[in-house]
C-alpha cells in the first residue's frame, strides 16, 4: 500500500441557500462541512517545508465559505461541488471523503448530515 498524506478540515461554517421548498432556500442557512482528502506520495517534510509539497488547506476553506455556488436544493449537491474541488487541487489526490451537516432540519436535538466519497 503506498503511503498516503491525510488533510482534514472538520466543520468549517458556511451560509448558503439549500432546501427542497422555496421559501426554505429563500434564507442562507448554516450548514457545517468536513473534509478529508488524501494524496498520494507524501514528500520527505523536514527536506521539503513549502507549501507547493501539499495543498493549502485554505484553498478549500475558501471554496466552503465563499464559492459553493448556486442554490441546492440537496446538501448531496454541496458535498459534491466541495469533493469535485478538493480533487481538482492536485494531482496527488486520490480520494476526497466529505460530510456536510444541516443543524437546522431537525428541532431539538440531533444533525442531518451526508457523507459522499469520490475518488480519482
């Protein structure tokens, strides 16, 4: 088995508008998402400590907080759109693995989340 590079990022916050009725969509809504990506061939870091031998993890915190896109009516939608970006951030990657919660569909206690994974 080849060694693998592990990057997570648990629960970055973002607003988006996501619902399957219309007035629910009408209202960005927080949702929480967490990533993990892995990559292949992992350099030697004491040797090589620049930012080029990985992925910048804010590159992905960006995309979460600020680029998602357009409405969704599913929170599979924006798992997809996260994983599509994460694998699209190098070549090394081999598989992205990405849960998104939604705390406000339930009242009380409890989160609904869904876990998509893509690989290359």
């Amino acid at each position: 088995m080849a060694d693998l590079q592990i990057i997570r990022i648990d629960d970055a916050k973002a607003l988006v508008r996501v619902g399957v009725p219309d007035p629910e969509r009408a209202t960005p809504q927080e949702v929480r998402i967490s990533v993990t990506l892995a990559l292949s061939e992992p350099p030697h870091f004491p040797r090589c400590d620049r930012i080029g031998e990985t992925v910048d993890y804010d590159r992905i915190i960006h995309f979460i907080r600020d680029d998602l896109g357009e409405p969704a009516h599913l929170i599979e939608t924006l798992s997809d759109r996260v994983a599509g970006h994460c694998l699209s951030l190098s070549p090394r990657a081999r598989w992205v693995e990405v849960t998104v919660k939604k705390p406000s569909v339930l009242s009380g206690d409890g989160v609904v989340a869904v876990t998509i994974r893509r690989e290359r």
